[in-house]
C-alpha cells in the first residue's frame, strides 16, 4: 500500500504563520544580550520585512561595531542577559 501524500487543510500554512508571529522561538529583542561561537552582541533593533523573517541591527561588544544580520537562531546561542522592561 503507497503512503498518502501531505495535504494541508488550506489554512493551515496560515494558522502556523500566526502562531510563529504570537511566540517566536528567537529570543532577540531589542536590549538582549546573546552570545555564540563569532562574540558578544547586544541587540539594538528588530525589523520585520514584509516578505517575512527578521533582520536584527546588531553591535558586537567587544569590537564595538554594529551591523545587520539576518542570522536564525541556533543551540549555540546564548541569552546572556534578557531585555529590561
């Protein structure tokens, strides 16, 4: 017997985009400060394309440059210190 092929419901990819939006895995938000295998960074700015995903204004802490990046999260980032409210 052949496997059926996936076929979502038509609002599916939709839905998923709403609950991707309300809770993002990412951590980063402007005042976080995060760490990985390339630095320290505090994040500035967040920014929402129209075409989705993010791009993050970003400045590196020790070398004090700041940059864009559009970098997804991954294991080997660290939330150092989390926004103040």
């Amino acid at each position: 017997m052949a496997a059926m092929p996936y076929t979502a419901a038509p609002d599916a990819d939709e839905a998923l985009r709403r609950v991707l939006a309300a809770a993002p895995i990412d951590p980063r938000e402007p005042g976080v400060i995060y760490s990985n295998a390339d630095g320290l960074f505090e994040v500035l700015a967040v920014v929402q394309p129209p075409k989705g995903g993010r791009q993050y204004l970003i400045r590196n802490l020790h070398t004090r440059e700041v940059h864009a990046t559009g970098a997804i999260w991954t294991s080997s980032d660290r939330v150092e210190k989390k926004a103040v409210a």
